[in-house]
C-alpha cells in the first residue's frame, strides 16, 4: 500500500511559481507511475501530469505544457510538480496519486493523496 501527502499549495499572484511536493510511503513506490491531478469548485477533476515509474517519461496536459514540469526522486520517494507563469485559472486543489501505468484516466490510479490547495490571484 501507499500513502501519499501533498504539500508546498498557496496563495500567489499570477505569473508567480510554486513547487508542490508529494511524499510517498512505502516500498514499492518506484514501482508507480506517478500523477498530478487537479479540481477546481464546480469542475470536473482534470489531469495535469504524469511521470513513468523511472522517472524517464513524462506527459503533460496542453492547458499547462511548457509551464508545470514533473519530475520525481526514487530515493526520497518524492515526487514534484513545479508550477511556473501560473494563471488564475491554475487556482484548484491539486492532488497526487499513484497508479500501475502512466495514463491520463484517473479511474486508474489506484492511490490518491488528500490534495493541497493552490490559489493564483489576478
């Protein structure tokens, strides 16, 4: 089983950065690909990234391709997504989670962390 807690979400101005982190128990962690999800009130639960177990692939949503980057570190069984340019429209609740293949589809993944709040204001 794994255990996934968010952190690093909060209030900033549009065009700012924030590094949201994502901290796994666990062994098997480096067995999982890892994602980023987001939902905003009134929305649909949207895919924002996701990276392969080793780390070696990544895919991201156009809505955020060439500002968030994912990445991850096996041995800290870390995995970030740092937010760049950011725009009020990036302001929702921004969750983990850990599946066995690095798709878009949430309904695959299997474990989900409890999320952290990221307000961009204009």
């Amino acid at each position: 089983q794994v255990q996934l807690v968010e952190s690093g979400g909060g209030l900033v101005q549009a065009g700012g950065s924030l590094r949201l982190s994502c901290a796994a128990s666990g062994r098997t962690f480096r067995s999982y690909a890892m994602g980023w999800f987001r939902q905003a009130p009134g929305k649909e639960r949207e895919f924002v990234a996701v990276i392969s177990p080793s780390g070696g692939s990544t895919y991201s949503a156009d809505s955020v391709k060439g500002r968030f980057t994912i990445s991850r570190d096996n041995a800290k069984n870390l995995v970030y997504l740092q937010m760049n340019s950011l725009k009020p429209e990036d302001t929702a609740v921004y969750c983990c989670a850990a599946g066995l293949a690095a798709v878009t589809n949430p309904r695959t993944y299997v474990y989900w962390g409890q999320g952290t709040q990221v307000t961009v204001s204009s």
